[in-house]
C-alpha cells in the first residue's frame, strides 16, 4: 500500500492544512525532504514532500509559476511551507500554478525533522505490514498447491497480488490464465517468453501497467513460463510472491512430469508385452484405459531418450486427457508413440521436436497395433526425416485395395495344411518356409536366420512341400505361399472402408 499526500496530513503527530492542488491528493509519498534551493529538482527524484520556508521563492510572478510546474513535472508528492519565517502568506501565483497542475501546497506547523521521522516511520512499518502480507500469500499459495496444484497456485497469486496471471508451456504457447480467457496484454507476455534467454526475468512497464514474464525451473530449458500483469509500478512484494509462485509451479511441474512418467513407464510395459506376443490386445483393453480407435502409430527414433518424447508428446497434445490415453513406448527400433486420431497427423510434429526420423501409419483397431507398428519402424529406419504410410502411394493403394478379412481367408486356406501339422508333429514349417523365401530362396542365410543347420532347414521345407501339396519349384506356388505368410506385414493396416475397390 502506498502513503498518499492525504495520508500523510492526517500521520500521528502532524498538523498541516491544505492551501492548493487538492486534485493531487492522491500522490504518493515516498519520503520528506527539506530544501531552500531556487530549482531544488536536480536533487530530487520523485515522491517527494518538500518542504521549506521560502527562501528559495523566486521574487517575481512567473519564476514562483515556474518553481511549481517544474516540481510537479519532477513527480513531486506536495509541496508546504513553513509560514512566518522567510515568507508569511503563500504568494497567489503559487496557489493558482498550483492548482492548475495539481500539485498539493500545504502550510505545515509540525516541525520538519517530526514529518520527515513520520513519514520513515510509516514506511518502516508498512514493510514489515507487507512482509507479513508476503508470508501470508506464501502460505495461501502453500495451501493452494497442495489442494489444487496449478490452478489453485495461479489462483492465489492472483488474488494476493491485486492483478492477473498468465502460465505458459515451454514453447510460449498459453496453459492456463487468471481470469480465464485471452486478455490484450497476453499477447505482450508470449512475446517476452519467445524472444527472453533460456533462463530469465524480465518486467514491462508503461507507466500504466506492469508485465513481469519469469521461466520457470530449477536448471536445464525453461519447463514454461509465468506472466503477471498488475498496475504500475511493480510493487517489491509482487516481485517476491511471483518468486514464490515460480518455485511452487516448478515444483508443481516437476512432480507432473515425473507421474506422467510412470504412467507411461507402466502404459508401455503392457504395450510391449501386445507387440512381443506376450499380452493380447483384449488384454491390453481390460488391464489399462485405452482411447476409441482410430490410432495414429508413430515410431521416432533410432536412441530417443523416452523423458525427451514423454515431453514432446505433452506439448504436442495439447489435451490433458489425450495425452493420458496415449502410448510412449521404448523399443528396439525407437519410440513408438500410439495417439487417438483426431484428424491431423502429430507424427511429424513428434518427430521434429526430437529431432530424429520417424515412421507413422493408421490402426483402425488395437488388434491392427502390431502390423502399425512394424511398417511405421520400418520407415522410421530409413533414416531420410518422417515418412507415413499413407505418402507412399503404392502401399497406400494396395492396402485400400485388399480387404483385410479376404487376405486372412486366403492365409488360412493356404496355411491351413502346415498349420494343422504343425499343431500334430511340431517342425515349424510356416516360420521355416517363410524365413526360406524372405531370404531370396537362399538355404545358407535362411538358415542361419533360423539358428538350424541348413540340413535341417531342409528336411523342413521338404515336408512343407509335401503337406501343402506346392512344389517350391512352381513360382505359382511360390507366389501363394509368399502371399500367405507375408500378406498381413506388407499391406499396412488401416485401410480406408468406402473404397471403390470394395
């Protein structure tokens, strides 16, 4: 709170009465200071009561006129005269110059060394006011914290510090603001935070308004930023509790990232068990909550650190609640990311965050997640930046061309022989033909992909010969059995219902 001129009148101890300039009551006093200089600004700076007893008045009309224009322009509080001394009455000149400017002109019978003591007294006191005031709001935002988080910290610091508040993702894009909705200043404040250091601190100040912008975190890139608009000028305690409020929302934001961790910590363990074959995805339906299909299937990588697109997926999924449906999983080949598709792709934004290459492709259901994942890791290998499935217009078309449920027929029909064998004598006949063929028909490297010594191979294939009735010499049969095997990992899933095709 700030001691006006008015105040000031009325401080223990004081007698003064108000001559002139009674629309500048409201200035505020910041300390009293005796001078009996003819241009006393030079030595001033502002908030000042000055008083004397006239020995420094010009003689003549327009030099008093002058005296007072120039105190008020210097941001002068008041101006009183000790009456009796050098002068007796306050020249009319005065009064009106006064007036016209709005500088308040007291005559003073209190002793100049008592106002100047009162008015330190005062201001003594009124800080140790405002530190307890500054505890008090600490403790309150303290409380906020703990029983609403964020929204209950923005909350408090709103109301303790007399203005409004605006929170900021790492990138300067809004989160949160107090009160709710855009105001023009935000504008101001995501300006400051776009163009501010990694790390800093910063107040704009129009003489109307005060915009204090601050990163928040304790080291590394800023984790977001906090604006705070109140009136200007800053008052100091603003400063302390935004101070505080950046360090509780630091805190705040620390323990947000570190259960949103877990969470996908333990989201991509069960995810992993679906793609590896050790958890089915009904499975996986029951065990954690999972968004209604279609999925967007991203894999960044190679060797992305999974806190770093933990936190890309955060900022590019920009729903709370999206992004706790969502997968972050660690594997082999990179990052696979599972998204609810909301109509924009995400991968490439996902990718160029973290600065790796990556694959993305559709899944229309959770049973289509592993044949996804396998075609956006294969893309993500290329290497060459981000590439979807459905920009390879090949793949694309073959996949909207074939019907999903056809192709599993016609696996099942051709496999049915071998699988019915296998399911009696064992051999791995499916695995083993298919290793065969992916190889390029090469016994060696089939082999050696199998673990098997190429005999064994052999015998293998010949008993898939006999069972499924195709000679591997025939390239007809050959093309069956390739088609069986490899059909459901070479047609990307997500295929496009509605299609000509059908």
């Amino acid at each position: 709170m700030a001691l006006t001129t008015a105040q000031a009148m009325t401080l223990p101890g004081m007698e003064m009465r108000l001559l002139a300039g009674r629309a500048g009551l409201t200035r505020v006093v910041r300390w009293a200071h005796v001078s009996e200089l003819a241009d006393p600004v030079p030595w001033l700076r502002g908030g000042e009561l000055v008083m004397t007893i006239g020995l420094g008045l010009p003689a003549d009309g327009e030099g008093r006129r002058a005296y007072v224009e120039r105190l008020s322009g210097a941001g002068c509080a008041a101006l009183a005269f000790a009456l009796g001394e050098a002068v007796t009455e306050v020249p009319g000149d005065v009064l009106a110059a006064a007036d016209a400017c709005g500088l308040p002109v007291l005559e003073i019978l209190t002793p100049f060394i008592a106002v100047t003591e009162a008015v330190a007294r005062w201001h003594a006191d009124e800080r140790v006011r405002g530190e307890r005031r500054v505890v008090a709001a600490q403790e309150a935002m303290a409380r906020a914290a703990l029983v609403s988080g964020t929204a209950g910290i923005l909350r408090a610091l709103a109301e303790h510090a007399g203005g409004e508040v605006l929170l900021l993702d790492p990138h300067g894009g809004p989160r949160a603001s107090v009160p709710a909705g855009e105001r023009p200043w935000h504008a101001r404040a995501v300006e400051a935070a776009g163009s501010a250091a990694r790390r800093s601190a910063s107040v704009m100040d129009d003489g109307i308004e005060a915009v204090q912008v601050q990163s928040l975190g304790f080291s590394g890139p800023p984790t977001g930023w906090l604006a705070v608009r109140t009136a200007s000028p800053l008052a100091w305690h603003v400063r302390m509790l935004t101070n505080h409020a950046v360090c509780l929302l630091a805190i705040e934001l620390l323990g947000v990232r570190a259960g949103r961790a877990r969470s996908h910590a333990q989201r991509a363990a069960l995810l992993s068990a679906v793609l590896d074959g050790g958890l089915s995805t009904r499975q996986l339906g029951e065990l954690c909550s999972v968004a209604a299909p279609p999925y967007e299937v991203v894999v960044a990588g190679p060797r992305v650190p999974v806190e770093a697109a933990v936190e890309a997926l955060a900022d590019v999924v920009a729903d709370a609640e999206a992004e706790e449906l969502a997968f972050v999983c660690p594997r082999p080949e990179g990052v696979l990311f599972v998204l609810p598709e909301d109509g924009r792709r995400r991968g490439e934004e996902l990718c160029t965050r973290l600065g790796a290459a990556g694959g993305g492709c559709r899944a229309l259901s959770l049973d289509e997640l592993p044949s996804a994942a396998r075609h956006a890791a294969a893309l993500a290998g290329r290497g060459d930046g981000y590439t979807h499935v459905d920009d390879l217009e090949a793949w694309a078309l073959l996949r909207d061309a074939v019907d999903p449920e056809a192709a599993r027929r016609f696996s099942g029909a051709v496999l049915r022989p071998l699988r019915e064998y296998e399911a009696r004598h064992g051999g791995h006949l499916v695995a083993s033909l298919r290793a065969y063929l992916e190889a390029g028909e090469n016994l060696e490297i089939a082999a050696r992909r199998l673990g098997v010594h190429r005999n064994t191979l052999r015998r293998r294939l010949a008993a898939a010969e006999r069972v499924s009735g195709r000679p591997l010499t025939d390239p007809g049969h050959r093309l069956q059995l390739w088609l069986a095997v490899s059909l459901g990992d070479l047609v990307p899933p997500g295929r496009v219902t509605g299609h000509p095709a059908e």
